[in-house]
C-alpha cells in the first residue's frame, strides 16, 4: 500500500512541477537564418515571425512548408523586403525556403511557443486519475483505522 501511495503522489506531484519548467523552456527564443532552403524541428506549436531582405526589385518565393501534413503552411511572391507571421500548428519539422536565382536572407524567429494540446490532455489525464486514485488510496485506509 506504501509503494502505491508513493507512485500515486510522485505523480501528482510532477504533474504539478513540470508547468514552471515547461513555461520557461518555453519562452527561450528560437531563431535561425535560411539562405536558400532550410528544415527546422521546431519543439513546439507557436508563431513564427518571418522577415527577409533582398534588393530592392528582387522578386522572389517565400514558402514555409509541412511535411507531416504535406501541404504549405505559407506560400508568397514577393518583391524587396518582406515581414510576416505565420502559426505553426504542431511540433516538428517545418521547412523554409526562399526561391530565388539572387541572394536573399530570411530570418525565422518563433515569438511565442504553446505546449501541444494532446501533451496536455495526457498530462491532465494522468495527474487527475493518479490524484483520484490517491484519493482514494487514502480515504479507503483512514477508514480502516
């Protein structure tokens, strides 16, 4: 009964630790820069602030790209300079590429990151349940005394 309480509350309790951990390594900021084409595993759904220079006149493509869902996030002919927001719906790969025959720099920074709604829904579920069970553990032996 001893071990069950323990494994019950260890539970509960990281459950409740691992929201201020999560918060902080959520606000540290992810930046990269593609010069042509670049994959990026992002650690987490989120908005991506997209900025690219090239000389003035320069047409060019801007296409942030899904593989796991196999369509284009962003896709967006531009000329000169261009700045924009795109939501990345999930964790993982994304691809971001500039096509164009002349050098043109895009910076990717993800300005705000949120945990994925199914780590949270496990994460709820399992502290829940593990605090009932606990509950539960304990109500069953108090009245045995």
């Amino acid at each position: 009964m001893r071990l069950l309480k323990a494994v019950l509350l260890s539970i509960v309790i990281m459950t409740v630790l691992v929201f201020p951990i999560e918060k902080n390594a959520l606000t540290q900021p992810i930046s990269e820069v593609v010069l042509m084409g670049q994959g990026i595993i992002v650690p987490s759904s989120g908005m991506v602030m997209l900025s690219s220079s090239a000389d003035e006149g320069t047409e060019y493509a801007v296409r942030v790209f899904d593989p796991e869902s196999g369509r284009a996030v962003l896709e967006r002919n531009v000329t000169g300079s261009f700045r924009g927001r795109v939501f990345l719906e999930h964790s993982g790969p994304y691809y971001f590429s500039v096509q164009t025959m002349t050098p043109v720099t895009m910076a990717v920074r993800v300005i705000t990151r949120y945990p994925s709604v199914t780590v949270l829904n496990i994460r709820y579920s399992l502290g829940g349940v593990s605090a009932l069970l606990l509950a539960a553990v304990l109500l069953v032996e108090g009245r045995r005394r």
